[in-house]
C-alpha cells in the first residue's frame, strides 16, 4: 500500500493511501477535529483530479481520524473560499462514486466535503450542525443547495438556529445514506476494499456491500422529527422577523426545550446573517449545485470587503478571540434589517485580481445517486 503525505509543520495532516481499485483521503488532524487548511485543500483537488482519471481507481473512501470527521475550517480568505468551494463541486459532480464515513462531528467545511458524496455513512457518533451565523458567517459550502433538499422546511430550522443532528435523524432527512455503527466500520471499509479489488464496482454493488453493516437506528424521543409540524408552521413564514415571532408563540405556549434553544439561538446571532441565508436557501431549491456555490462565494465576498457591515470580524473576535463575550451585531436586530442591504450581498463583486467571480469549470452532473435509508 503506497501512502502519500502533506506535510505542514512537519505534521501529516492528510493521508492519501493507494489499495488495488481504491483510493482513500484521510484527514489527519485529529487535535485540530479536522479542521482544514488551504494546503489541505489543494493536495486534495490534485489528488482527486488524478483519481478521477486513473483507470485503476474504482472507488475513493473519504474519512477522518480522530473524534471528527471535520469542523470545518477557522481560516478564511477568498483565495481558501475559491479552493474550498471547487473541492466541494468536484466531490459534488465526480464520475466515480465516493463514499464517506463520517464518524464523529461534521460541520461547515467539513459538511460541504462529506455531503456531496454518492454514500454518506453516519454512526451512532456522529453529530451534524451549521453554526455559521454564530460568528457572523452563514451557512455555506453548498448548504444553500443540500439544506434546500430536506424534507418541508428542516433545512431553513437547522440554518437559521444552528441546531444539530444526529446519525439517525441525517439519514431520515437525505443527509446521509446509511448508518452503520462505529465499531463495524472497519469491518465495512474492508469489504470495500475486496469490492474495489475484485474490480465489480457499480452503485448496486457498492450498497449492497455497505448494507450488510447497517444498523438500525431509531430516532429520540426528543427527534427534530418528532416536532416536524411545529417546525414546518415557524419555518414557512416568509421572513425571518415573521419565523422568530412564530417561535415566540409557540414558547409562550410551550416551553419545550428546542424552542427556546431556538429563540435564544436567533436573537443572539447575526441578524444579517440569518437574512442572507435565507435568501440563499430559498432561492437555492431552484438552483443546481454549481449555481448555489457560485452565489455563496459571492455573498461571502461581500462580507469579507465589509460591504454592509463588520460582522463576520466583530463575531470572530467576540467568540473566538475574547472567548464568548457577546458580539455587537450592526445591525443589532431583524427588523433593522433592510431588504436593500440583503440585496447587496448577492450583487457582483467589484472586479479585480483578489475578488474575481468563481468559476467553475464544466463538469457532467454526478454520475451516482445513492437514496438515504434508515
């Protein structure tokens, strides 16, 4: 087995191993859960474009060591956004189905790398959530194109407050594609490998093989799909302001603890942020992928020139560099808000050498599909 490194600072932060008919890419930094780098982003689109037209390459396995699979990234720039957001259509659109195994905490970037994927395997340990608004960011990565695709309005729920999920309820919803538990993984990963070998690898193939792991996961008690009625009333409004109100009535009458993680969550974060977003989500469910990335790299270069305002740097500093101390947002609630400084977000970036338009290269769309199951 042939086993190629990037090395930062002398650390291996990802493996790259070579087994007959299979390539896996493994993100080693355990410590860090997997947070990427922009190296990290460009070993990986070289490493994929070269399997991707290896005939030898039958199957690409993406997984991470540790407790993570990936919490996505605190680094942020537009020359690491362009990286990131062209790994994620590569995933998102490549000829040779890629199965990941996410077995621990998935966020951000890491939910852009492992949801654009063909086979999408959850454990009992895993933990999905997209936080972003926290920090005066949002959702992104291609969350504006797989949040769209949930079931009602989960995808807004999860997006607007942040709230995570568990294995069961990913594969519920379409996130994921089949649940396994932890300690049948290496089990699974080895009966991949004889697959990739014995070179029969088609999309029935491949989840028959994954299938004979599967475990049967049952949603809580206290399931988000336990309360998808209630979440499908707060989350149609046509606005943010009419979503929070909704919430607030429904915690007058009801004090259960996803409401008023909810509310808090959505008056504590940045109310740009959350009308960015969901902009971006609903307008994305008529978008494809390529679309959806193109239009969150914009609005992302527009946060980063302070267009509108110092939000995603005053949430940075609060929150990661201060440590917890409450972030004065600008402006501070919903209703200050306009429609005319959402619209800004989404208009074209002055162009010039650091701030040029992303642009994807043609791609067919993907060649595998695979349905979630629970």
């Amino acid at each position: 087995m042939a086993t190629s490194l990037i090395k930062e600072q002398n650390d291996q932060v990802v493996l790259f191993e070579d087994k007959k008919g299979v390539r896996k890419v493994i993100l080693n930094r355990p410590k860090q859960l997997n947070c990427l780098t922009y190296e990290m982003f460009c070993q990986m689109l070289k490493k994929l474009g070269d399997y991707e037209e290896d005939p030898n390459t039958r199957l690409v396995i993406l997984k991470g060591n540790g407790r993570a699979f990936c919490a996505g990234h605190w680094s942020f720039g537009a020359s690491f956004y362009r990286k990131q957001l062209n790994l994620d259509y590569k995933i998102g659109t490549y000829k040779k189905p890629v199965v990941s195994i996410i077995d621990g905490i998935v966020m951000g970037g890491g939910a852009g790398l492992s949801l654009n994927s063909t086979f999408r395997i959850v454990t009992e340990n895993t933990v999905f959530a997209m936080p972003e608004a926290a920090i005066g960011l949002f959702p992104d990565c291609s969350a504006s194109h797989f949040l769209s695709r949930l079931p009602g309005f989960l995808g807004e729920y999860l997006g607007l407050t942040g709230s995570r999920l568990d294995g069961a309820e990913m594969v519920k919803c379409g996130l994921a594609t089949h649940f396994v538990l932890s300690k049948d993984l290496a089990s699974m990963e080895n009966a991949l490998d004889s697959l990739a070998a014995s070179g029969s690898v088609d999309l029935s193939s491949i989840s028959k093989t994954i299938h004979k792991f599967v475990h049967g996961a049952h949603l809580k008690k206290d399931s988000v799909y336990k309360r998808l009625d209630a979440i499908n009333e707060c989350f149609s409004k046509d606005t943010a302001e009419e979503m929070l109100s909704s919430l607030e009535e429904l915690a007058a009458k009801n004090e259960e603890k996803w409401i008023v993680r909810a509310v808090k969550s959505m008056t504590s974060v940045s109310p740009t942020s959350l009308k960015i977003f969901l902009r971006l989500i609903r307008e994305g469910r008529m978008l494809n992928l390529k679309e959806c990335l193109v239009r969150e790299f914009r609005a992302s270069c527009h946060i980063l020139r302070r267009t509108v305002n110092n939000d995603f740097y005053e949430g940075g500093r609060a929150l990661l560099v201060e440590k917890g101390r409450q972030p004065q947002w600008m402006p501070s609630k919903l209703d200050l808000v306009s429609d005319e400084m959402v619209g800004k977000y989404f208009c074209e970036v002055d162009n010039d050498d650091d701030w040029e338009p992303l642009h994807l290269p043609p791609r067919p769309a993907a060649a595998y599909f695979a349905p979630s199951r629970l």
